[in-house]
C-alpha cells in the first residue's frame, strides 16, 4: 500500500526490431518531453527505454518490464509506437502489465496509434487510450481526469472506451 499517494506514469520506448540494423540508444525526445511536463504537474513518472535494456545491457525486456511494473506501481503506462512494426510489441507488452496489475490504465501514442485510433480502442482492450499527434497537453490532461475521477471529454485528441462504445475527441490544441 502507498503511503504517498503521488499519481505515477511510467512511459516505456519500444525497443527496435531486430531486423532494422540502426538501434538508437537514447530515450527519444518526444518520450522526455512528456516526461517533463507530467513532472512540472506533480506526477511522479519513470522512462524505460527498452532499447538500452536489450541492446546495450543484453537484458530480456520481458523481464525489464515486469521488473519496473511490480516496483513502481504505476497508474497509467505510456507505450510509445512509432511505426506498424513496434504494434504487435504493444500488444504483447500491454498484455504483460495488465497481467502484473489489473487496474493500470494503458495508453499509447505515436504515428501508428494516431492513425489507427478507432481500430486500437474498439479491437485491443487491453489498450485504455489512445493519444494522437503531439501528447503533452492530451497526457498532462488525461492525468488530471484520472486523478480527479472525472470525465475525459476535455482530453485533447485522446480515443478511449466509455460504456462499450469508442469515444473520441478530435479537438487539437497546440502545444
């Protein structure tokens, strides 16, 4: 049980195929920049780049995230998700935190889930939102409803599930 009732995020990069040669091993700047603006709101957040984990450590990213989900307790995880070919490890992944803990909301972001909305929310439960386009206003929201219990309406540019059904707020605001 928490003594500190801090709402926590933990967003996790996606590691790299192996079939693409160039593996990064940096935490991608869009990832640290919603880090950053959920820390400027009081949120307690932590960043796993799962391509440091398997490329530079030689470490299972299984492994790593269950790891990181069972220490950290987080509320929501984030899953980055550049292109089509990092999906099915949403998936896979998505799968694996909601089994260690239930009750974590999981969103994901990116070119893929930004176009792919709709069909992400109505046919992969384990996934709670999706965040299309730039995600530092919708995450920083989406944050504060979740804390707050209230509705998501306001929520830039975010499809979730509400009472079956997908629900979608297609307004932008510009960060």
């Amino acid at each position: 049980m928490r003594v500190f009732m801090s709402f926590k995020v933990l967003l996790i990069n996606i590691d790299t195929p192996e079939c693409i040669d160039n593996k990064e091993y940096h935490v991608p700047l869009s990832m640290l920049s919603l880090g950053t603006v959920l820390r400027e709101q009081g949120t307690e957040v932590s960043v796993l780049d799962l391509n440091v984990s398997k490329y530079h450590y030689g470490r299972d990213v299984l492994t790593e995230i269950t790891n990181r989900v069972r220490y950290f307790q987080p509320d929501l995880v984030g899953f980055s998700c550049l292109f089509a070919g990092n999906f099915s490890q949403v998936m896979q992944y998505s799968i694996t935190v909601k089994s260690i803990l239930p009750s974590v909301k999981i969103a994901t972001g990116g070119m893929h889930p930004t176009m792919f909305h709709q069909q992400i929310i109505q046919n992969f439960l384990p996934i709670d939102f999706v965040v299309s386009g730039e995600g530092e206003i919708a995450i920083t929201k989406l944050v504060k409803c979740l804390e707050k219990y209230e509705s998501l309406e306001s929520v830039p540019m975010l499809t979730y599930r509400y009472d079956g059904k997908v629900c979608e707020n297609l307004h932008k605001e510009i960060v």
